[in-house]
C-alpha cells in the first residue's frame, strides 16, 4: 500500500468513525444501541490500529536514519570534548548543523 492509498484508507475509517460518533444514540432502540456500540468500537479500534501501524512504519524509517545521524551526533560530540572557548564550539556545531537539523527534521 502506497501513503496515497494509505491516506484515503486513513481517512475513510475515520469518517466512518466520526459519523457513527455524531449518532445521538438517545434516539436508537435498545438493540440499535447495542449495534451501534459495536460498530463505533470497531471503527475506533481500525482507525487506531491504523495509526498504529503508520507510527511503527515511519519509527522503522526513522531507526534507519537514526543509526547514521546518531553515529555522525557522537563525532560532532567528541570534537567538542574539552572545548571552552565560544568560538571553537560554535565553528563545530555549524559545520555539524546539518546533523541536527536532520535529527529533529526525522523526530517531528
């Protein structure tokens, strides 16, 4: 499945979800309520498991990048080992910028 697809299957669980939601369930007969109850619960559990899935998706992705960003995070960190002078930090954490940039780009 494609995000193209992903997105519209997303979207149409969750439509399904809020109309069931907007039911004044005060106006169902006893067994309606009950139906109705099912089919709200099961439309909330798709849509969660749904965005579930999505998260777990893109937290694989992220793992990935991470690994290379994290590598690149300790260098930039060791080469500011025992640094005190503003300049010398500040020169290493530009020329590092691209690094966290990328990290909360990942992370957001």
């Amino acid at each position: 499945m494609n995000k193209a697809e992903y997105d519209e299957l997303q979207q149409s669980v969750e439509s399904i979800f809020t109309s069931l939601y907007m039911v004044d369930a005060g106006s169902l007969t006893p067994e309606q309520r009950k139906t109705h109850q099912e089919e709200l619960s099961a439309a909330y559990l798709a849509f969660i498991r749904l965005e579930n899935a999505h998260f777990a998706d893109i937290t694989d992705q992220a793992k990935k990048k991470l690994d290379t960003l994290a590598t690149r995070s300790r260098e930039l960190q060791e080469q500011l080992t025992d640094l005190k002078k503003a300049k010398e930090i500040l020169e290493i954490v530009s020329g590092g910028l691209d690094v966290l940039k990328a990290i909360a780009e990942l992370l957001k």
